[in-house]
C-alpha cells in the first residue's frame, strides 16, 4: 500500500447513518477515499441506499468484494447487528470501522478482533465523542503537560454507555488500565414533558446509571448519565470534567450549548487563571474550522494547537463540517492511516472492547447490590446482561 494511495470504500448495511453521514463524508474526503459499493441484507433497502448515494449495489457481499474489490468495509446496520454483520464484513477480507458499540457482547467484540488479527485486517470504531474539537483541544492541553498528572475524570450527561465511558477515560489517557467498578443503576418516573426524539408530551421514566471505576495508580473515573439526556427539558445538563495536577476542565452546558473552563495555577499560587480558547475559521467572517487554538498564560507553552485535519487547503474550497462529522471523519482518517502504514488504528477495537466492558461492569454491579466488580470481566457472564 503506498502511502498516499486512494482506498476503496463499500457501506455494509443501510441503517440512516449510511446515507446522510458515512456517504457524504467519504464524497467530501475524495483526495484519500472512494465509493465503491453498498450492502444490504433486503434487495429494496440495498437498491434504495444505492440508487440515492449513486453506488452499486448488492445483497451478496462475498459478490461485492469479488467484483468492486473494496478494501474498506464502513458497518452501519441496525443496533443489534453490529457484532455479527462487523465479524461478516471482517472474515469477508475488509478492513472495518465499525459503529458503536464494537458489539453488545464481549464474546462478539473478542470474535471481530480474533478475526481481524486471523485475517491481518485494522478494525477502527466510530467512536467520535473524544474526537470532536473541543475535546481534542483539552486533549492537546492536557497532552503538552501544562496540566501535570490528571488524578479524576467525570462523565457527567456528556454522553450515554461506552460514548460517556470513552469521554471519561480520554482525559485520564486510554493507556491508564482500569482494575474495578461499582455501580449503580436506577429507574425513576418524571413529570408529563415533551420528548424531543420521540415526539411524545407524556409521563416518562429515566433509567440512571452511576459509576465509580478505579484506573491503576489510584486514579478514578466518575460516570454519570441518564436515559433521557439527549431529549428532556428535565435533564438538560451536561457537563464533563477533569481534575489534575496543576488545574482543571469542566464543560458547562445546556443541551448542546457549552462552555468550557479550563484553568491552571496563577503565577504566585493563589488563583486560578482561565485559558481562552479560540476557534478559528478560514475566513473572517465564517468558512470552515481551521484550528482550535488555546492561549494559555504560561510564558512557556503560550498557546497550544489543534489543526482540523479537514481544513480546506485551498480557502472556499472545502468542507464546512460541523463539530460532530469532523469527529467520524476523523475515525474513517485514523482507519485509512493505518490500513496506509500498516500501522493501528489511534482508537481501535481494544479501546472501543473496554468502554463496552467497563458499561457492562457498571450494569453487573448495580445488579449484585453495589457489589465492587474486579476486572477484566468474564465475557461468559457479561453476556448474559
């Protein structure tokens, strides 16, 4: 595979992320990729996702590859397929970015990754909330030392199951190993309210999942969230956090309305300074995301960057994404890079097992009566959640 050499991408499944998400980005990233096919279990589904993204189309998927010869298969099937049509598309020769989550049982995540590491195929997870700007902005921070050691990290409603577990665990570094959970997990009924997602204005229950996971070398993770976060004037926080040496992190938010604070230690030690962050655009008066750029105080480190690696590189002729599609963007870019070097993917299905693992540990916990549940789980008893 030479470096810069255009890959071929078939869309396996015809689930709604197909065709307004995965399809318009892989049109948008043309200099790296290509459409080549579509799959799907129904020859409607199949033909109408085809005909709508202008791709050929099959219900053969051993058919597609031997005639498109695809040499990345993007999985965007119903929810509950995901671990039996990613392993499908794995032992078909692709190369996959898989949806969230790897699979809903352990035992299927194992079978992808045993599958991939048989057939010497990457596996990528679209796993985009660590990877949306804001976030990869802290990162960078918390990544050039300005902030020393973080000790704590919170998942507080930013986001549900192994989406707010993975957000979590970003700021303490996907390296630190977890080593045991406890859990608690609690329905509750609310007050007659609109239903943004499901159009509805009665009585409803949320269903609350709560979280304590203990990383080796005492650091701790906080996760919190609630069935009805995404769509409820109920429960309209959000917030993620991060407590470290030298400062801290907190998103404050209504809904999707957020503002960062981000602070480290004033010269003389006693008071915080805030860091400003900036995003910039290709124009003055809007275009597309170019950078986050934090200025941060510190005579050493005065500011800290994060390029968008969408920037258009000739100015108006580029993409103008939004926060959440320069995130899956980024998933299919760190797939392409590593089927490109041979190299692994910068998330992957290791990480992406873990946050699923670490969301069924919580689960099992709460169902033991708060019971501290040791770590690594026995995939034979997690699937039975």
């Amino acid at each position: 595979m030479q470096p810069g050499q255009k890959l071929r991408v078939a869309i396996i499944g015809t689930a709604r992320r197909s065709s307004y998400l995965y399809a318009p980005i892989v049109r948008a990233l043309a200099e790296d990729v290509e459409l080549a096919a579509v799959w799907g279990r129904r020859e409607e589904s199949a033909r109408r996702l085809g005909e709508q993204i202008g791709a050929p189309w099959y219900t053969d998927l051993d058919r597609l590859v031997r005639e498109q010869a695809p040499d990345i298969g993007i999985v965007s099937v119903a929810y509950n397929a995901n671990g039996e049509v990613g392993l499908m598309a794995v032992e078909a020769g692709l190369h996959v970015l898989l949806e969230t989550p790897i699979a809903h049982k352990l035992s299927e995540a194992d079978a992808i990754i045993a599958a991939a590491t048989a057939h010497g195929r990457k596996v990528e997870v679209a796993e985009q909330f660590h990877r949306r700007p804001l976030e990869q902005i802290k990162l960078a921070l918390i990544a050039s030392g300005l902030f020393g050691r973080v000790h704590t990290s919170y998942n507080d409603f930013a986001g549900h199951g192994y989406h707010g577990v993975s957000v979590m665990r970003s700021y303490l570094g996907f390296d630190a190993r977890p080593l045991q959970v406890t859990g608690a997990v609690r329905s509750y009924p609310l007050a007659a309210h609109w239903s943004r997602l499901a159009g509805t204005r009665g009585e409803r229950t949320e269903t609350q999942e709560h979280g304590l996971v203990e990383f080796e070398g005492g650091q701790l993770g906080h996760y919190h969230w609630t069935s009805v976060g995404y769509d409820s004037a109920v429960r309209w926080w959000r917030s993620s956090r991060f407590l470290a040496e030298r400062g801290m992190g907190v998103t404050v938010g209504v809904n999707l309305e957020v503002q960062e604070w981000l602070s480290l230690i004033a010269p003389g030690g006693e008071a915080p300074h805030f860091i400003t962050l900036e995003r910039r655009w290709e124009r003055n008066d809007g275009g597309a995301l170019t950078a986050m750029v934090a200025h941060t105080g510190d005579p050493q480190q005065p500011i800290v960057t994060w390029e968008n690696p969408f920037r258009p590189k000739v100015q108006g002729h580029g993409v103008q994404w939004h926060d959440d599609e320069i995130g899956v963007a980024g998933c299919l870019l760190s797939l392409v890079n590593a089927v490109r070097s041979d190299g692994e993917p910068t998330y992957g299905a290791q990480q992406a097992r873990l946050d699923q693992e670490l969301t069924l540990a919580i689960r099992l916990s709460s169902r033991t009566g708060g019971a501290p549940v040791k770590l690594p789980l026995d995939p034979a008893v997690s699937d039975r959640l």
